[in-house]
C-alpha cells in the first residue's frame, strides 16, 4: 500500500495552501480535503487568471487528479453549487469531467446554522470570536450532538421530514435571542442547492480512499484554517470547529495513522491571524499595515482585513510537533523584499520566565515575544525561477529557520503565481 501524505498549515490559516496543493497535484492520483467548511478560501493564480475555492479541493485544475471532500468537512449547499457555477462559467467543470466526489457522511451546512452562527456572536458582543458567520461551528455541534444531517441523508426518502425536525430544533433556539431573521429565499435556495448536491457521486470516503491506497495510488490530504486553530490544539477558544492537524486527516477520511507518509507544513514568512483572539508577536503599528498592504491580507472568503506581524518560532514549533511535520514550505518571502530589517520571534516573556513554547494560557497572560534582528534582502525576488538567483540574505533566513525549527524547508514561494514557486535542496 502506497501513503497518504498531508499538506496543512502551521499557523492561524491564510498560509497558501491551495497554491500549494495546485502545483502538488500532478504528483497525486487524489487530492482529498479533510475537514472545515466554506470558511476556508483556498486562492490559486496561473495562466493570469484567479480562483478563490472554498470547498471543492485544490487539485481540481489538473486535468488527471480526482478530488473528493470528505466526511470532515462540512458542506453548505448553496455556496458549494455557486462554487461550482462559477468554475463551470470560467471554463472548468469538474463534476462533468468526473474529477469530484463527496463523502456520504459529510455533513450539510442549514440555513438555520447560519442564523444560529449569527445569533451567538451578536449575543456575545465585543468577546465575539470572529466567526465567518457561515453555520460551521452550529454544523459541527450537531454532528457531536447527532443531530446532523448528512449527504447521504439527501438521497433517503424522508429527508424533508429529517430537515423539518432539525430545523424546529434551530427555531427554538433562536427564541432565546433577539435576533429577526426570514428563512423563506434561503430555504427555497437550500433545497434548488440539495438538488444539484444529488447528481454529484456520492461515496464512502474511507473505502475510495483506502481504495486508492491498496491499488498504489497516491493521495495527498488538504488541510483547511492552520494548527493555531485546530479545536483541540489551537488558541481556545479562539479557535475553529474541527481538527486541522495531521491527526484530523485520519477521521477526515477514514484512514488508519500508519497510512500517513509525509507532512508538509505551510507557514509564511512573517505571521497572520483573522478574527479575534491571541496573536503574541501582532504589529498594530505602520510595520503591520506595510505587512498588511504589500502582502494583500485580506481574507478570501470574507474580505476582513487580516491581522499582521512577525513571524513566531515557538508556535512554530508547537506546530512541527502535533503534525509530525517532515518538509517545511515557506509562502510569501516576496512580501518582505522592502524591508532593510526583519525579525523573529524566538522566545516568549511569561510569567517571568523566557520560554521557547507556547503555554497553555497566551490569552489572559500574553506573552511577550522576545525578537531577533535578521538583515532583509531589499531585492524584488518575484522572477526569480531558480534557486541560484535567491539573494545572500534570504538564503541565510531560510537556513537560520531550519537550524531552529530543525525541519527543511523544500519549497519557497516568491509570488502568487503556481509559477513563483520554487524547489529548494
């Protein structure tokens, strides 16, 4: 049996992993995207064109790979047929090309889980997460609550009555808020939605993956948000709903973790983070808005303005170390080209103490990062297409990353073009 090798980010999202996965893809039989849902905004550029995926797959433009979205993931009707639309209006249709299938036990994103994910963050105010507002978090609370209906759901007879019970369910709750709302054109939309999701094969996604698997096939597993959101690992509760480490891939997909092979780890050159919660090396000053400016950070999905700052070593680090993290890539170096310094985050202040970890408590007691000064490259490396033109300077931040996180980093990425990607080593 072959493996399936896992591609996720090391961050708070926003790495570029659809970029990645794209240029990846005619390595692998089958692309396979593990868990979270419409939040996510996997943005690809090539041939002058831009895609922004939210729940299909990135392997989805190479003409040999099939894609699956698998029972991880949760799956909102309406976006995922406006999704496919709009690939279809561009020139690109997977589902007539026979190159996407949906796990049967991924489940459905209601309009109602929308209103509930609405409702909650008008309750809580200035403590607000900073949900998409997409129905993600209610949608997982019903799959752990069983309450959740599910692809395979579509195709029985009583759905419509299954899709009542839970909905009376939401409305009750909704009464507990003040929140007005009319379900009337996005019901009508849900269920024009339900339709089109009918004609797209459905399968048990851990037989097609294993499948694949018995027969020599390669698989790469695609992540969605990063490790610094995972729900379990992540900066709770300012986290997502899911599990967005390597170990999410196995209940994503239904393979066992002897399965897996190798881990790509996607971080950036400096750091982001959207919505609320702790960002300990956070630049809210004119250096973070030039991050902010020079790299585009705002969210592909949302359009909210992402939150910028340097890059952060022990959370780094905390990421190699849950996702077993074999090759490292490095996205967005090109950002930095203005810059006569940069700096790194390589310990924290806590408590008193200088740790090189992050601890369990970074929201009551943040942490102060303690920064090293590196020399900037002050060269435009976006036509760079070999390694041999990488400037002195970068050549010398890359290596000094992978002396400290003790990973290789095997792919720079200088623009965001699938050509402005390099192989290193």
């Amino acid at each position: 049996m072959t493996q399936v090798d896992v591609l996720l980010g090391l961050q708070w999202g926003d790495e570029g992993k659809g970029k990645i996965v794209d240029v990846l893809s005619p390595k692998y039989d089958l692309i396979a995207r593990f868990q979270g849902g419409p939040n996510a905004g996997h943005t690809l550029e090539f041939d002058g064109k831009k895609f922004v995926l939210n729940t299909i797959p990135s392997g989805i433009f190479n003409e040999k790979t099939m894609n699956l979205i698998g029972n991880g993931v949760v799956i909102d009707p309406i976006i995922l047929k406006r999704e496919l639309d709009n690939l279809k209006a561009a020139g690109h249709d997977p589902v007539a090309a026979g190159k996407l299938v949906i796990a049967r036990k991924a489940h459905l994103i209601l309009p109602t889980h929308q209103l509930l994910d609405a409702a909650n963050e008008q309750k809580m105010g200035k403590n607000k997460i900073g949900s998409t507002l997409k129905g993600i978090g209610p949608t997982y609370m019903d799959k752990t609550g069983r309450n959740g209906l599910r692809v395979g759901d579509t195709t029985l007879p009583d759905f419509k009555e299954r899709y009542d019970k839970l909905v009376e369910k939401h409305k009750e709750m909704l009464a507990h808020y003040d929140f007005q709302y009319d379900l009337t054109e996005k019901e009508a939309a849900f269920f024009e939605a339900v339709e089109f999701l009918r004609a797209i094969p459905h399968v048990d996604s851990e037989h097609f993956v294993n499948g694949y698997l018995k027969s020599g096939k390669t698989v790469l597993a695609e992540g969605a948000q990063g490790t610094l959101l995972d729900v379990d690992f992540g900066s709770y509760p300012f986290v997502t709903s899911s599990n967005t480490t390597t170990a999410g891939a196995c209940t994503g997909l239904g393979i066992a973790p002897t399965a897996i092979g190798k881990v790509f780890g996607i971080f950036k050159a400096y750091c982001t983070r959207v919505g609320g919660g702790p960002f300990p090396t956070e630049l809210e000053d004119e250096t973070g808005e030039t991050l902010r400016s020079v790299g585009h950070e705002f969210g592909a999905t949302t359009g909210r303005a992402r939150r910028c700052g340097w890059i952060d070593l022990p959370a780094l680090k905390y990421a190699i170390m849950l996702n077993g993290v074999s090759e490292l890539i490095m996205m967005k170096a090109d950002v930095l080209d203005g810059f006569d310094t940069i700096y790194v985050c390589t310990h924290y202040e806590h408590n008193g103490e200088t740790i090189d970890y992050m601890p369990y408590d970074i929201i009551s007691v943040k942490p102060v990062p303690v920064l090293k000064e590196v020399k900037g490259w002050k060269t435009d490396i976006t036509g760079i297409r070999g390694v041999e033109e990488i400037p002195a300077e970068l050549s010398d931040y890359i290596a000094f990353l992978e002396k400290e996180l003790g990973v290789p980093v095997k792919f720079l990425s200088v623009g965001p073009d699938r050509i402005q990607t390099l192989t290193l080593g």
